[in-house]
C-alpha cells in the first residue's frame, strides 16, 4: 500500500504570491483569522516590500493601520527572495495577468510564480505526509491553470509533483471600494477535484464572511471570472457608441439616458473612459480563447474597438470645439482633471486619461494632469506614462487660463467644486468638457459625454 497524504491544517504555512491590490488584502485577512501561523508575503519587486514594512497605513488598499497592527502572535515575513517559501504548504497566486502590445493575454507573471512555487516544493525539507496545496486567484481564460500553470509548477517540483493540490478562485476586489471588501464578497472556489475544491472551500470560509459558491470545476470558475468584466465592457460599449450618436445628432446622451432610465428593467450605464486592470484587459482574454477554438467574437472586438477608441475621439471633438471658440491657428492650453483609471483610486493602471493626454498632444495641445488621489496619496507617476513636468497640483492651476478643461475621473473631491473654481481658472471662451456628468450645468461652454 502506497504512502497516503493528506491535506494541509487551517493553521500551516502559507506564502501570498503578489503584494498588490489583490495580494495584501488576501494576506491581512489571513493575518485577522490566524494565530501563532507562518505567513510570508512573497513580490519580486523589492521596493514594493520596502514600501509596505514601512507604510504608516495601508489606506490604498482599504486598510486604515500599517502591517504591524495585523501581525499579532504571527510569524510574518515579506520577502522578495524565494528561499523561504520552501518552508510554506499553502501558496495563494494574487500576481496580474495584463496584455501584450498585441493585446494578447501576457502570462509571464502567472509562469514565473508557478515556477517559484515548484521550485519552493522541489527544495522543501517538510517530510510530513501533507499535500501542498496551490490557489491561484488571477485572472484568466479557462484552462490556464490546468494547462499552463500545471504544467509549469509541476515541472519545476520534479519528484514532488504528485504531492501537489491545483484550486481556483477568482478575485473579484475593486480598488478603491470600501463597501465591497474582500470579507464580505461572494467567493468562488474550485479545485481539481471534490477533496481539493471541500478544503479551497475550508479555507476560505475562515475569513470571508459573505457566501461561498462552489463552481463545478477549475474551468468554470476562470469562465464566470472572465465573463463578469466582459459583460460590464459591452453594457459601456453600448453607451459610449450611443454618446457619439448623440453628438451627431446633437442631443445630450446624459439627457437620453436620465429619460430612457424612468423604465423599470433599463440598465442605467453611463459612457466614459474603459481603462484599468480588469474592464479593459479581460475581454481580451476570453477573444483570445475563443480564437484558439476557431471562434471570432464579434461582439466581444467590438465593444472593445468602440472604448479603446474613446480617447482619441474624445480628443478630436475638443479640439474642434475650442477652435470653434478661439478660432483657428492658436495654441490650446488644456487642463485634464483626474489622471488614475477609476474614482478615488490611485492606481494608473492602463489610465485612458493619460492615453487622452497622449492623444491631445498630437494635436499640438499644451496639457497639463492634475490628481487629488494622487497628492494624498504621494503615488509617483512612472515616467513611461506621461511628461512628469504636465502634472501639475491643483493649487498649481489657480493662476492659469485654460482653453480646455476636461474632467476625466469623478473623484469625491471633483464633485464639491464650485463653480467660481473652474470660473478662476478659465476664460469666457474656455471649453469645459465633462467625461463623468459632475459640472455643474449652469458652467459656459459645456461639454458633456
């Protein structure tokens, strides 16, 4: 009779994969439930760790103390050397899956962890009889972690592959939001197979305090993940292609969905910029699948092509309308209120603000970015992403006079401007451009989406 494992304990080691959005909140709920448990917090990036020990909250990711105050009788450890995660049985994968310049998936993260990981079980000295077990919570195209990450993870752990557990459970956090925390969201769980998906189950049930549903296999529970940001592109596709509509026509597309919502069943979705990690990457995966099966998701492409093309038509219509005003062969001075991809969130992520930015400066727009999330916060903005010399505080605008001033992000701190405020630092010819309905309505020259 062969050697028997069994799963590991509610208390064993455990290694969060990933310190971002995802990742720290996974790790401090886990820190809340447990005692005297070895906990290590693994990212390559070593300045992000740095950036963690030391931060005096964890206020971005909706924590208000610093790691300190959540360790408790813990052995925490946040690492960005891999040695020590050998010592770990449970190992959760929080990295990103983004896209490729060809906006195809880019998984080089998602192999490199199952890589760590396998090497991790490869060099382990725990000779108990428990199975390691491997969650990954990143977001894919169905067969992923079977396919891939397997492949990988059990390549690298060699002899020790037999001794490996494969679940999956999608995150579903959104930055910035602090009503829908991670305790308190559905989880999703699956395994690769019925003992592996009860003990994914277990183990979250431990801190999530909202229901768990139990997705019949690995596969589904990556498609209802992938679909759930899909369907939010579309329903905003649709929106986006009706405000050009109205242009034409010259109606206001805010006024036609305030009347079109007075329906009972009418999903009320406002147009506006498609950036982030989630909205504007994921549909991309699921396209991607479908072509590896010989499939062409028209519909998928092209609620895509309609939001990926937002900031260039948002450009070309302001351009227009503050030569309308000023006339022609004069130069443009421009105002972006709001540069992070979503409201009271700082992450830059695939920011179509700043693609806005970018495409305002081919018309030859002088431009500068403001952000309140981003002086609170003290984010630095890489320099890859935009001229660091446009981005400006908004106690820096006050003595300027803008052409054209565009609110991109409705930011809390957007919403209780007054008028006097933009009034100072404009002209009467000056072109207001509202993204996010937040202006007030009696404010010349406005522009909303």
């Amino acid at each position: 009779m062969g050697f028997q494992f069994s799963f590991p304990t509610a208390n064993d080691s455990i290694a969060i994969i990933g310190l971002g959005y995802v990742g720290i909140p996974l790790l401090l709920e886990i820190l809340k439930t447990s005692s005297k448990r070895k906990i290590v917090g693994f990212d390559i990036d070593k300045q992000k760790i740095k950036s963690i020990s030391e931060a005096k909250t964890l206020e971005q990711y909706g924590y208000k103390s610093n790691i300190s105050e959540y360790v408790k009788d813990n052995d925490l450890e946040l690492l960005s050397e891999s040695s020590e995660l050998s010592k770990c049985k449970i190992f959760v994968v929080t990295v990103p899956t983004p896209i490729d310049h060809y906006k195809s998936p880019d998984l080089k993260a998602l192999i490199s962890a199952s890589k760590t990981i396998g090497e991790a079980v490869a060099n382990s000295e725990i000779e108990d009889n428990k199975f390691f077990v491997v969650i990954y919570e990143s977001t894919v195209y169905p067969g992923v972690t079977e396919d891939i990450c397997r492949t990988h993870l059990l390549d690298r752990a060699n002899k020790k592959g037999g001794m490996i557990k494969i679940g999956y459970s999608p995150e579903r956090l959104n930055p910035g939001d602090t009503r829908n925390t991670l305790s308190n969201i559905v989880k999703v769980v699956s395994g690769e197979d019925k003992e592996t998906t009860q003990w994914v189950n277990d183990f979250y049930k431990r801190f999530i305090k909202a229901s768990i549903f139990v997705a019949k296999n690995i596969k589904t529970a990556e498609a209802a993940k992938v679909i759930e940001n899909t369907q939010r592109d579309l329903n905003i596709s649709l929106v986006n292609e009706l405000a050009i509509i109205c242009s034409r026509i010259g109606i206001d597309t805010n006024d036609v969905l305030d009347a079109a919502s007075t329906k009972w069943n009418f999903m009320d979705v406002r147009p506006g910029l498609v950036g982030g990690h989630c909205i504007g990457v994921d549909p991309y995966y699921l396209a991607y699948k479908a072509k590896s099966l010989g499939l062409h998701s028209r519909v998928i492409l092209s609620g895509r092509s309609v939001n990926d093309g937002m900031p260039g038509w948002i450009a070309r219509k302001a351009v227009k309308s503050v030569v309308k005003m000023k006339g022609p062969s004069k130069i443009i001075n421009c105002l972006i209120m709001g540069m992070t991809f979503k409201e009271n969130c700082d992450d830059l992520r695939n920011s179509k603000s700043i693609e806005l930015y970018n495409c305002l400066r081919t018309y030859g727009v002088i431009t500068n970015l403001t952000d309140p999330i981003l002086e609170i916060s003290n984010r630095k903005i890489p320099n890859d992403l935009c001229n660091i010399q446009d981005c400006v505080g908004w106690d820096q605008t006050v003595d300027s006079c803008y052409d054209l001033i565009i609110l991109a992000v409705a930011h809390n701190e957007y919403r209780r401007i007054k008028v006097e405020d933009l009034m100072m630092r404009s002209s009467s010819t000056t072109v207001f451009y509202d993204l996010k309905n937040v202006f007030p309505r009696e404010l010349p020259n406005l522009m909303r989406l």
